[in-house]
C-alpha cells in the first residue's frame, strides 16, 4: 500500500512539472504575438488618425508603459513633432515634406531634420543670408530663441549683430562670407530704399523701364537679373519679382541660387571661334 501511494505521488510530482513546463513555454509564444499585434495595431491607428499622442495611443492599446509604446514606434520608424513640444507622433510613410523639409497637419509641425534644434541648425546653415529670430520664427511657426543661442553656445552656429539684433550664420568661414555680403547687401537696399521693386511702390515709368530692361536681355541674363533682384528683397523676393517681370518663380530661385554660388557659366565677350579669321602665314616662296 505504501508502495502504491509513493508511485502515485510521483506520477502526479512529474505530471505536474509537465504542466508547468508547457505553461512557460506557452507564454513564451503570446508574449511575441502580443508584441507584434501591438506593433501593427499601433501602425492602424496611426494610419486611421494621421497623428497621435502617446496618450491616444495607450487608450487604444491599453495600459501599457511609455517605453514599451516607444519602443514599438521605433520599430514603425516614427517621427515626433517639433511644434508642441514633441507631444504628436506619426510613421515616416505619412508625412509629405516640402522643399524646406517641412509638413504639418492641423497645425503640428513635423521636420525630417527631426528635433527643433536640428531643423534651426539646418535651415541657417543653408540660408542665403543667414537668419535672426523673427525670420527664422516665419519659417517654422514656432519660437526658435532658445534653440538658436543653444547652438550658438555649443559653437555650431555663428551670430554677429546686424542693425540692432542679432542675425545667425553658418559657422565656417567660406559659406558665412557669403551670407554676410548678402545680408549687409539687403541692409543696405533697405536704407536707401532701393531693390524693393514691388508694383504697388514704383512708379509706371520706372516699372516700364525696368520691364523694357528686362525684354532686351537673353534667357540667362533674365534669370540672373531676376535672381539679383530678388537677393536684395531677401524672404519673399522669388515670389515678387515674379509677379513684377511677369515670370515664374522657379526661374527667379534658379538665377538667386546661381548667383549665391557662382556656379553658371560665364560668357566670353566673343565666342570661341568669332572674329576675324587667322591668317595663316606661308613659309614658301613664290
């Protein structure tokens, strides 16, 4: 009877280290799926709400800590918003950047420069003329003081003050040269009133004369000449100068961007070729 006992004993000790066993191996596997249902579900409601914030996302999901939410985004190859203090997500599939490398949706700004300190670093870097606050601020609809003087701290950007505020420029030499006469060029057109050739402050003679000017000049020199103009109006200047010469703006960036770094051939004032021909000199006698 003891004997007896002793084997059923055993028999459920090892049935139950069975059980147990299978138990935690079977976890093992829900614990993956769940992670990759909360991975996908997560990208659904992304995509059905264009933007979230980690709160939206825990009420769908469910009470699941900030880390393991931003682990899962980073697996999605999220971005967060500059604007609102980072507080908005969405998956890099979404967002349409323009140009300047910016998007926005309802008015939550997005940068594929990613954080606000990196997207102010790129666009004076890559400005024609340099950036204070207040332009700067245009551009990104958001306050950009305190990123702009972190940087400058840090030694990444430069700043020289330029009529009584401060203006921000690319840190190495060659490319701040350039932002600087273009800068102190725009200063200058302004004080003396000069390179603002809006329509609605010049004269129909001198608007006149300008268009005149204009037509008599070749395709490149048109663009070049657009281009100058624009440089002096500075933020804008693309978009009225081509309303004045009656041209498209693209053609006004290509001329400014041409002249900002010099690279647009320069011609000859006579063409390889012109002029009189060689006279070729006869080593022979007659």
């Amino acid at each position: 009877m003891y004997i007896k006992l002793v084997k059923i004993f055993i028999f459920v000790l090892d049935f139950s280290t069975i059980i147990l066993i299978f138990a935690q191996k079977s976890l093992i596997v829900p614990n993956y799926i769940m992670q990759r249902t909360d991975i996908q579900a997560i990208k659904r409601f992304i995509l059905s709400k264009t933007i979230v914030t980690y709160k939206e996302i825990r009420e769908y999901i469910g009470n699941i800590s900030r880390m393991t939410i931003i682990r899962r985004l980073r697996e999605l190859s999220y971005l967060s918003s500059y604007s609102h203090t980072g507080k908005y997500y969405t998956i890099d599939s979404i967002p349409k950047f323009s140009e300047a490398g910016l998007w926005n949706y309802n008015s939550v700004y997005f940068s594929k420069f990613g954080t606000l300190i990196n997207t102010c670093q790129y666009h004076v870097n890559n400005s024609e003329s340099g950036y204070s606050i207040r332009e700067l601020q245009d551009i990104l609809h958001v306050d950009v003081k305190l990123s702009l003087i972190e940087l400058h701290k840090r030694g990444k950007l430069y700043r020289e003050k330029c009529r009584g505020g401060y203006v921000y420029f690319n840190k190495h030499f060659p490319r701040r040269k350039q932002q600087l006469i273009i800068r102190y060029s725009q200063n200058e057109a302004t004080v003396l009133n000069i390179g603002k050739l809006s329509s609605q402050v010049i004269t129909d003679e001198l608007k006149a004369a300008i268009i005149l000017f204009y037509s008599i000049l070749n395709e490149k020199q048109k663009r070049l000449y657009a281009g100058l103009e624009s440089i002096k109006i500075g933020h804008g200047g693309d978009k009225l100068i081509s309303q004045l010469l009656k041209t498209d703006p693209e053609t006004v960036s290509k001329g400014r961007k041409e002249l900002i770094s010099s690279k647009f051939e320069k011609d000859r004032v006579r063409k390889q070729g012109a002029g009189r021909p060689e006279i070729k000199k006869n080593s022979g006698y007659n």
